[in-house]
C-alpha cells in the first residue's frame, strides 16, 4: 500500500469527535442507557442533512452496544433497522425481523408478521430499536401514509415496550406533526445541523476538523501548502458546514497523490478534485474558485466573506428541508 493509499485509508478510517458529533453521541447513549435500566420507552428523533454524519454517530452507538451471547442465544439489547426506500406497511415488521438475522415468509399477513416481530424483539432482549433514514416513509411516492407509518412507531413503542431512536433528513418531521399520540410519547427533536459559518465558536469547531485532516496529510508526507484560513474557508464553501462531505472531500484529496512519491499538495490540487465531490454549499458560490486575479497585494488569496460562508450553511439546511434556526443577538 503507499502512502497515499494509506492516508486515504486513514481517512475513511477516522471518526472525528468533534463537538455536534459528541454532543449527539452523549445524549443518545442516555437515552439508550435510560431504557437498559428498564425506564419507560420513549422515541427521540435525529433529524439532519445527508453528510451531517448521522451515519457515524450509528455506527458510534452500534459499536457502543453490540450484540452478545447470553447462554448461547444471542441478545440485541441495541437493534440497528435500515428504511428501505418507499418502503410498505408489510415491509417494516420485516425490515426489524431482518435486522435480528431472520427471513420472512411472503405469505405472512401484516398482523401475523407484527406479532413475529414482537416475539422476536423479546427473545432478543431488544430495548432500543434505531431506525435509519426512517424518512423514507414520507419521500414523495411513499406507499405508507404519514399517519400510518407514525401510528406503526406508536404501537411498536406500546406493544413491544421499546425505545425508538429515528434517523433521517428533516422531512422525517412530517411523522411526528400527523399524529399527536406519537408527540406525547417523543422527546423533542435532536436536530443534528451542520456548523454555521457565520458563528464564531461553530466555525472554530468546524476549523479544528480540518486541521485534524492537515495535520494527517503531513504526517502522511503529503503537506497542504494552502494558508490554514483560506482552507477552512473554501472548504466551508464546498461542504456547508457538513463534517461528512470534509471527509469525502479529504479522501479525493488523498487520492490525488496516488500515483506520486509525497508531496506537497496544493490550491491546484484541491480544484482538480471537486469533480470527484458533490458541493454541498450553494451553487452560486463555489469553491476553489479563485485565480490569479483574485491573488491580493501580499500574494495572498482574498478571504471569503461572512455573507458568502452562511449562503453555503442556509443552502444546505433549505435544500435539505430544514428550516433555518433564528439565533439570538
């Protein structure tokens, strides 16, 4: 392997603790331990952008919670169900029997594969089910209604006594506003929101990721000569304040020096790999756009403005569904 594989290896290895991220991770394993000790279901939503980094913080509470062996049965106190896309009403008691390893018969009604699943999730000593991309029931050309997808979560919580943790983009809202029975049983919404460009400690939050990534690509040999204020800037304007498209943005990066002994890497190098990203930021403002004209009297690249970072970071949250939280003064 060279060392640029190796890097880009260590990339897609490395899960950034950063502060929304542990934030987040904190308050779901509350309230997975809550349910352990035996306390009273509740359902908590996590609703976020795509690349915000609700995969990994998944992929952190299944690592957190694994399955084990209790006198050779196996026990999933922390079941991890994926949503399939347009997924049916007869599909989610199979998607949550999958989950725990077992196959369904296509014959089985509706009811009689609730009442298999239900068994199931107690043999299993199941206390916390996570959906993700639980979205998926109320995409455009859902076969499930939003009233009945949110009535299935309602009676999975009364009937099966577990607690739910729901992942999806901000559309996965519309569950929770059809049916207030399913409210009254749910913490309000953990809105997992990129940084914001135009707060100070967000965007050190955010400045300290990408210096992580730095300082890797030196240890790596491969040294990014781009001052450390126009990366975090451009980068911004590429990724929105998404954690997840930095990191699919590093690993192109990475890529880049393949085929080359180390090397220092450069603003050249960072535009010849924005075909290989999806610019998350607004369309209007791309990154890594700036020439030699844009090169300032010191020979320096000019700064972004405060204006053009939260056009990138309210592009991602609008074009996501979300709405644009009002901070105060």
């Amino acid at each position: 392997m060279t060392p640029a594989q190796q890097l880009r290896r260590d990339i897609e290895n490395c899960e950034l603790a950063h502060p929304m991220f542990m934030e987040h991770v904190h308050a779901l394993q509350q309230c997975i331990d809550d349910a352990l000790a035996g306390f009273a279901p509740k359902v908590t939503r996590v609703p976020g952008p795509s690349g915000v980094g609700k995969s990994s913080l998944i992929a952190t509470l299944a690592r957190t919670y694994p399955p084990t062996r209790v006198n050779g049965r196996l026990a999933v106190p922390v079941l991890v169900v994926v949503v399939p896309q347009f997924a049916s009403a007869k599909q989610l008691p199979s998607c949550v029997l999958q989950a725990l390893g077992l196959q369904v018969t296509r014959s089985m009604t509706v009811g009689a594969m609730f009442e298999l699943m239900q068994k199931q999730l107690e043999l299993a000593g199941t206390r916390v089910v996570i959906f993700d991309e639980i979205s998926h029931l109320v995409d455009e050309g859902s076969r499930v209604p939003p009233r009945a997808a949110s009535d299935w979560l309602k009676t999975l919580v009364d009937k099966a006594n577990v607690t739910l943790i729901v992942f999806g983009i901000p559309r996965l809202e519309r569950l929770f506003s059809a049916n207030e029975q399913l409210r009254r049983r749910s913490r309000p919404a953990r809105n997992f929101s990129p940084y914001d460009g135009s707060d100070p400690q967000q965007m050190t939050a955010y400045a300290a990721c990408v210096t992580n990534y730095v300082r890797m690509f030196a240890a790596a040999g491969y040294p990014i000569h781009i001052p450390a204020r126009i990366l975090v800037q451009q980068t911004y304007l590429l990724t929105g304040g998404l954690i997840g498209v930095l990191s699919d943005f590093m690993r192109e990066l990475a890529r880049r020096g393949a085929d080359s002994e180390p090397r220092s890497l450069t603003y050249s190098d960072c535009q010849m790999v924005l075909n290989e990203v999806s610019h998350a930021g607004s369309p209007h403002l791309l990154a890594f756009q700036d020439t030699a004209d844009d090169v300032d009297e010191r020979g320096d690249y000019v700064d972004v403005s405060l204006a053009a970072l939260k056009q990138a970071y309210v592009y991602v949250l609008e074009s996501n569904f979300a709405s644009v939280p009002v901070r105060k003064k």
